[in-house]
C-alpha cells in the first residue's frame, strides 16, 4: 500500500515550510495567495522522491532557468 501525502497547516509565530521526508509536509504561516504554488511544489518534490529517489527530488531546487519552461 502506497504512502499518502500529508500536509499540515500551521499559523504564526513562524513562518517557512518544512518537509520531513516522510511524507508530511508542515506549511508554516498565513495565507499570501502563494501557497497553492508552494503546495505544488512540493507535492512535485514528493512524487519525484517517490519515483526517482531523494537524491532527485532534492536536484529540482537546483534545476537550471535554461531547462525550465514558461
């Protein structure tokens, strides 16, 4: 059975977004209209872990403006 991906949302006093590797995603702070970008982010960072390893999903953070697309 596949693990479910969890996200759990906190409110102040700090703010930033902390993932555990795990598969629970803590989202840290107010809502500022960013946080469905955040969400998929790293719902993406989750599902290429799950696919291709830790390694690879930690490289998207560091993926060249070149190869991205707009």
């Amino acid at each position: 059975m596949a693990k479910q991906l969890q996200f759990h949302f906190c409110f102040p006093p700090i703010y930033g977004i902390y993932d555990t590797g795990e598969g629970a995603i803590y989202i840290f702070g107010d809502h500022d209209g960013e946080t469905e970008d955040v969400l998929s982010h790293e719902v993406l960072h989750w599902v290429v872990q799950k696919t291709a390893g830790k390694n690879a999903s930690l490289d998207l953070d560091n993926i060249t403006p070149e190869w991205l697309r707009t």
